[in-house]
C-alpha cells in the first residue's frame, strides 16, 4: 500500500486521505465542508481561484449564496492564525477570489517524523484574535520556565490574575498554542458565574480527554490508578466509552469524595508520563468550593507528574471571605505555585495595538488618548479603536492641528459598556433583542432555545445570529453544532445589566420554560440550569418549580458528593419559598430544606452551620409534628457532641427522651438515652453513664432489627444501612442482636443498599466483641478497633 500523500505548509499538515488538519501531532477540528475549502485552496496553492469555482468545487450541486463562501473563508483566518512572517494565509483578491499564499510542499507521511498523535486541542484555542498579542513577552517568559519544571516531573500551576479585559485568557490561549507543536496535551476548562455543575473545569478537561483518547490507552490508565468506577459517575463521557466501569465503592461521603479526590490526581499523574500535560482553567474567580478544594489536592499530591495549571482569575471579584481568596493564602504555602500579576500595557504595546487596528497611518495623539482613557487594558481599548474605525471617527481626527485630541473629539463617553452599547446600537433591532434573550440565557447559549423564545418569524432568528457573528459580538462553537458564546463575558454582562428587572424576571420565565419542554424527555434534565432560570423567574409565578427544580438539583449534586453545591441549592429553594403564600405546606417544605442542608453542612464536618439549619427546622416545625421534632433535636444532640459542647447534647436529648416517650418509640428514646449516657460519661459520672447504656440498651431490644438505633427503617425492607444500626457510640447497644442483624445486613448487601459495605468489616469484631464481654462477668469492655 502506498503511503498517504501530506501537503505541508507552514506549521500545518493536510491529511486529504484521513480529513484532517494538524498542528505539529495535534488534531485542528474543522467542520467538513471548512475542511473541503482549504484543502481545494492547498492544492491549488499559489492560483487565484473565482469565487464561483470554489463555490462549484466545494458545495458541488448546492445552491448556496455567496455568503457560505465568506464564512468559510473567514473560519479558515480564524483557526489557521497568521503565518510565521506575519502575513494571512490566504489573500482576498476584490471583487475577484481568494489565493492560498503560503508555500505548500506534497510529501508522504513515511517522510514525517513519526511522533504519534496526541489529544485533539480544544476548539477554544483556535477561537484566534483578530489583533496583535503585544506587550506580555516576559510574562510568557516567565510561565515557560514554570512549564519547564512541570516537564521535568514537578507538577506545576500558575495563577494568572487581573482585572476584567486585561488579558488573563489571551495570555494562557498564547501559551498553550505554542505548546500545542511540540506534543503537549492541551485541555480546557471554564467556571461560570451561574456555577450549575459540580467541579466544572476539571469535568470539562476529563470529559474532552475521555472522548479523544485512544481505548487501549485509556483503559490502561484507568487499571494503573484502579479507580475508574469513582471517574465515572464524575464524568459521564467515561461510561460512554469504557461501558464495562465497575461500580465505584460504597462508603460514606467523607471517603466517597478522598476516593474521587484521587482518582482524578491519579489519572492526571498517569496521563501526563505519557505526554506532559496543560490544563487552562478560565475564570476561577467563579469556580465552587468543590473544585477549589480538588485543585488544592491535586496540588497537594505527593505523585511525580509532569502537568501545569494555568488558572485565571479576576482581582476585583475577590474579598476576604471568597473561598477562592481563602485557597490563595492556603496554597502560598506550597511549592510549585506561581502567582503572576497582569497590569495594563505600557504606551509602547498601545501604539503597537493601534497599529495593528488602525494602521500605520493613525493619528499620533491617539495612543495616548487611548492610554488615558483605558489604562492600557487591551481589552478596552481593542474595543475603542474598533467602534472609532468602524464609525469613521479616524478620519475625522486625522488632519486636526495644534491642539490635543480628546474623547469629546471621538464622539466616546467614557466607560467601555457604553462602547460595547455604541457598538450593539449598529445592529438590527431584531439582533439587539435576541442577543438580550441570549444574555439571560448566559455565556454560552443553543440556537434551538433562542429560537424557541425569540418572537421572531422563519429565519430571522439565525439571521441576527449570523450578524452578530460577522460583528465579532458573538463566535459558534466549534465542537457543537449550533451552540455559540459571547466573544467576552463584558459583553453578556453589558446586555444583561441593561435589561430592567421586570424584563429579566420575563425572560428568565421563558428561557425557564423553554429548556424544560425541551429536555423533558430527557432521563437526566439540566436540573442545575432550571433550577436557576426559575427561582430568578419566582416573583412571576414561578415558586413551585423554582423550589422543586433546586431541591431536586441539590439531592443531585449531594448524590455527587459536591455537598457545597448542595447546600448553594437548597438555599436557592429556600429564597425561592419566601415568596409562596405562608400556610402549614410551605412551613412543611421550609422545615425540609432547612433539615436537607443541615444534612450537606453535617456531611462536610461544618458543624456549626448544621447547627443553625436544624435550629431553623425546629423554629418552622409544626407543634403537632412530635415525631420529626423528636428526630430533630435528635440530630442537633449529635450535632453538639460533634462541636464538644455536652450541655446542649444534654437539653437536646433529654427533650428528644421526653418525646419518644410520649411517643412510645423505644428505637428513639433507646438514641435519646445513649446521647445522655456519653454526658454523664463526660461529666465523670461513670455509673450514672453505665446505668443509661444499660436502660439504652434494654430499650433498644425491642426495635432491633425492625427499628434502627437512629430510628431508621427496617434494614431488612429498605436497607437503613449497617453503619446506621451500629455506630461507634452504639455498638454495645446491639451486640446481643447481632446473630439477628447479620441476615438483614447479608440481604441489603446483596441488594446494594447505601452504606451497608461497611458491615462485613464490623461483622467479625461485633462478634470478638460479643464473646469478650461473654467471659468478663465484671463487665469490663475492652477497646473495640472500629473501622
């Protein structure tokens, strides 16, 4: 078989044979019909081609308009970046066609190095600038020297930070491009504001890598950290391409979130032998404390690995209490991390920009009025110089004489949202609204949901976005058909403040409605998503599904182990309930999420906030409801004993004593009494403490196994669990019930109920236990080595 002919240009090979670009070993994604134009465009190097030929070659038998040809034309520049010399690739001949400029040499791919291909490179990072990258070489200095030591083995991460526009992302994009040559795994990951997933940057990263690397690689991987089960429900795209995943452990939430904890420092310690790795996190600013606390022990791992973190963050969104803010001064402690402070560009890197905008031929004042007014933020005052050359504004300040050039002269009242305003002002009314409905949606939003809540007739809404596009307001995804961004978050947020709070609360409805008719034959809906387009739609109507959706999306996000976002949600439900009409329902509801975010703060060792929530619970609780304030107060004495506070624990299990005897509920007067067994124990009354172990135990005869010690279900019928029926504190209660308990155990086991692994490590010492205590007659109990 022959081997595969290759046409070589520049950085760049064209694979015709297997449709693909590359960049040094890394695949560049390109939409087909992209792909088809610049490979008649490479072959025909050097040619001027007609539009209408090129149109005839690649949309053969289609009719198309002449605008597909501009847009493709136009991706091409954008992917493909400027060349080695500075100059386009491809040469734009008015009025007549396109010329493919770069030299191109054919030659078979056996007459190629052979480095083996690596991870694709997001389509993030060839989203290239239509401006010059001035003025921060010694930055890229200094991140190449970190990356060099990532290298070397010594995992590396360097925070970039500064204010909005300064230039935190283009610096990192710049970077990773030139990395990309040498056969560097590039991922990306973004925080959003809204923050609706879990971990988001790291699933972003471990999702893209998943899906591109190679099955018997990937499978090796997973066997060399032995924790592909705990990946999985992490990050769904694993299951889809390694189906046979075994199921991840079952424990409790502190090991079940180490478990995840590591796997994910496992497996990037692992990929990174193969090929060093970076990973780009945008906008940590916004990042939940679940990734923060990922990203302090990834960083924190003992495994050599050869990756880097370049995290960006902003300045101005952080204060003293933002759990990012709290990291920074944790992580100042450690090695391997880099803090870089990005300042605006110095006169020299503003005139570089305005030639590169302007041209050669601007006014010479102009660098310094844009200078003052921007502070050399690269990102402002790229803005500037676009509305002044769009506008003609150039033109009229170029033959001013003997007096200086100021914003009245340029028609710009200071503040870049009122130059972003001056530029959405060009627009179409009909683009203007939809790219308001898109802002509320957020960064990123679908085509299909715009149109679904446009108001606007046949193809008019794909018309506003095309306008947007070739206004270089908004870019579509590479990766997913029909999805677009925001060009710069300042844009979104610049439309979004504009809206008045009625029209938001509108919106937010109907973006809110729309996604649930859209995914609702959907087996996992974006619960996080709808949960918060509702609850900001609740004052129009919206409060039973703003409180359901964020229930169901905190129970989701808990199941995930990320109690953080948990808590966030059920807060979210709670803020959303305050606007339902006050009756016993909505103290019912109030008394249940207080009681499920107490549940998230306990599981996270925050004692204290569990405290306050259950406090809140019983302030809400309905007097009639005996039983659940008996399993409230229940909680709250073991909340207590958590923060060694024993005179709460007493009051709180003396009344909880009161009512399950009222109540005639041995499993939880049996609870009641143990709580108030350890006080005694804590005061020193050591036989008041022995007589309460033994009336607990006595009590606790009768409920065992069809009641549970912490007044659970029967195991046997849902699987309380095994960890529920005999905690630390409780073991002596069941001991003489274990012969009965193991069947139970044995059959939840079987079933997989929560928590019941555990058992078949207490089983043989409930039973050593058992015996000692069978042939001390004086009752001394001997240390158990509970696990």
């Amino acid at each position: 078989m022959s081997p595969k002919r290759l046409f070589v240009f520049d950085r760049y090979r064209l694979d015709e044979q297997e449709r693909q670009l590359l960049l040094g070993t890394q695949v560049v994604p390109l939409p087909p019909k992209v792909f088809d134009l610049l490979a008649v465009l490479v072959q025909n190097a050097g040619r001027l081609l007609p539009k209408q030929d090129l149109l005839d070659r690649v949309w053969s038998g289609v009719a198309v308009e002449e605008g597909s040809l501009t847009r493709g034309i136009s991706s091409l520049r954008q992917v493909l970046g400027s060349a080695a010399d500075g100059q386009d690739y491809i040469q734009t001949v008015s009025k007549r066609g396109y010329r493919f400029i770069s030299q191109v040499r054919e030659t078979a791919d056996d007459e190629l190095d052979g480095t083996r291909l690596g991870i694709p490179l997001p389509p993030s990072l060839f989203a290239t600038a239509s401006v010059d990258f001035v003025g921060r070489e010694a930055d890229l200095a200094q991140i190449q020297d970190v990356w060099q030591r990532a290298k070397d083995g010594r995992h590396q991460m360097v925070l970039v930070a500064g204010e909005p526009g300064i230039g935190k992302t283009r610096l990192s994009l710049e970077f990773a491009r030139s990395r990309a040559a040498e056969g560097t795994t590039v991922l990306m990951g973004y925080s959003d504001e809204e923050n609706l997933v879990p971990y988001q940057p790291f699933v972003e990263c471990l999702s893209w890598y998943f899906r591109h690397c190679p099955e018997v690689e990937l499978r090796g991987q997973l066997a060399a950290i032995g924790a592909g089960g705990e990946l999985a429900p992490f990050v769904p795209e694993l299951r889809n391409r390694i189906p046979d995943l075994p199921s991840p452990l079952l424990m409790d939430p502190e090991g079940q979130r180490y478990r995840l904890f590591e796997a994910v420092a496992g497996m990037l310690a692992v990929a990174s032998r193969l090929r060093p790795m970076l990973l780009l996190f945008d906008d940590l600013h916004w990042a939940d404390r679940p990734t923060l606390l990922l990203l302090r022990h990834v960083m924190r791992s003992a495994r050599m690995a050869s990756f880097a973190i370049v995290a960006t963050y902003r300045e101005s969104e952080l204060d003293r209490t933002h759990p990012l803010a709290e990291m920074l001064i944790t992580l100042r402690r450690e090695r391997g991390i880099t803090r870089l402070a990005l300042r605006g560009l110095k006169i020299t890197h503003v005139k570089a920009l305005v030639n590169s905008i302007v041209g050669p031929n601007a006014p010479s004042q102009l660098s310094q009025v844009v200078m003052d007014s921007t502070d050399g933020n690269p990102f402002f005052a790229t803005e500037m110089l676009q509305h002044l050359k769009e506008t003609g504004a150039i033109a009229r300040v170029s033959g001013m004489t003997g007096r200086t050039i100021e914003i009245g002269d340029l028609g710009l009242s200071e503040g870049i949202k009122e130059v972003i305003g001056q530029r959405l002002s060009r627009l179409s009314e009909a683009c203007n609204r939809l790219l308001s409905i898109a802002s509320v949606i957020g960064r990123e939003f679908d085509a299909t949901l715009l149109e679904a809540i446009g108001d606007l007739p046949g193809s008019e809404p794909l018309d506003a976005i095309e306008e947007a596009t070739r206004a270089q307001l908004v870019r579509e995804s590479q990766e997913v058909s029909g999805r677009f961004e925001f060009m710069h978050a300042l844009i979104r947020e610049t439309l979004y403040s504009e809206l008045s709070s009625p029209r938001r609360v509108r919106f937010h409805r109907r973006v809110a409605d729309a996604i649930e008719r859209l995914t609702q034959d959907m087996p996992n809906p974006p619960l996080a998503e709808l949960a918060y387009h509702f609850s900001q739609a609740a004052s129009a109507g919206a409060v039973d599904k703003a409180v359901d959706y964020a229930t169901r999306a905190g129970d989701r996000a808990a199941d995930g182990l990320a109690h953080e976002q948990a808590a966030r949600l059920f807060d979210l439900a709670l803020h959303s309930l305050e606007l339902r009409p006050p009756g016993p329902q909505t103290e019912l509801r109030r008394v249940d999420l207080h009681t499920r975010r107490a549940s998230s703060f306990g599981a996270l060792g925050q004692w204290t906030l569990e405290v306050r929530e259950l406090e809140a619970a019983l302030h809400h609780l309905d007097p009639q409801q005996v039983e659940r304030r008996c399993e409230l107060v229940l909680a709250l004495a073991r909340a207590w004993f958590l923060l060694l506070d024993v005179r709460p624990v007493e009051q709180y299990a003396s009344e909880a004593l009161q009512l399950a005897e009222r109540l005639q509920r041995a499993d939880l007067a049996a609870n009641a009494t143990a709580w108030l067994a350890r006080c005694r124990q804590a005061s020193g009354d050591l036989g008041g403490s022995r007589r309460d172990y033994s009336s607990s135990h006595h009590g606790a005869a009768d409920a065992v196994p069809c009641r549970t010690i912490d007044g659970g279900s029967d195991i046997s019928r849902c699987g309380g669990g095994f960890r529920k029926v005999i905690p630390r504190h409780h073991v002596h209660h069941v001991l003489p019930h274990a012969p009965r308990l193991e069947p139970d155990c044995r059959g939840a086991l079987r079933r997989g109920h929560k928590g019941v692994p555990r058992s078949p490590h207490l089983w043989p010492k409930v039973w050593r236990y058992s015996d000692a205590r069978a042939r001390n007659g004086d009752d001394r109990w001997p240390p158990l080595d509970l696990v």
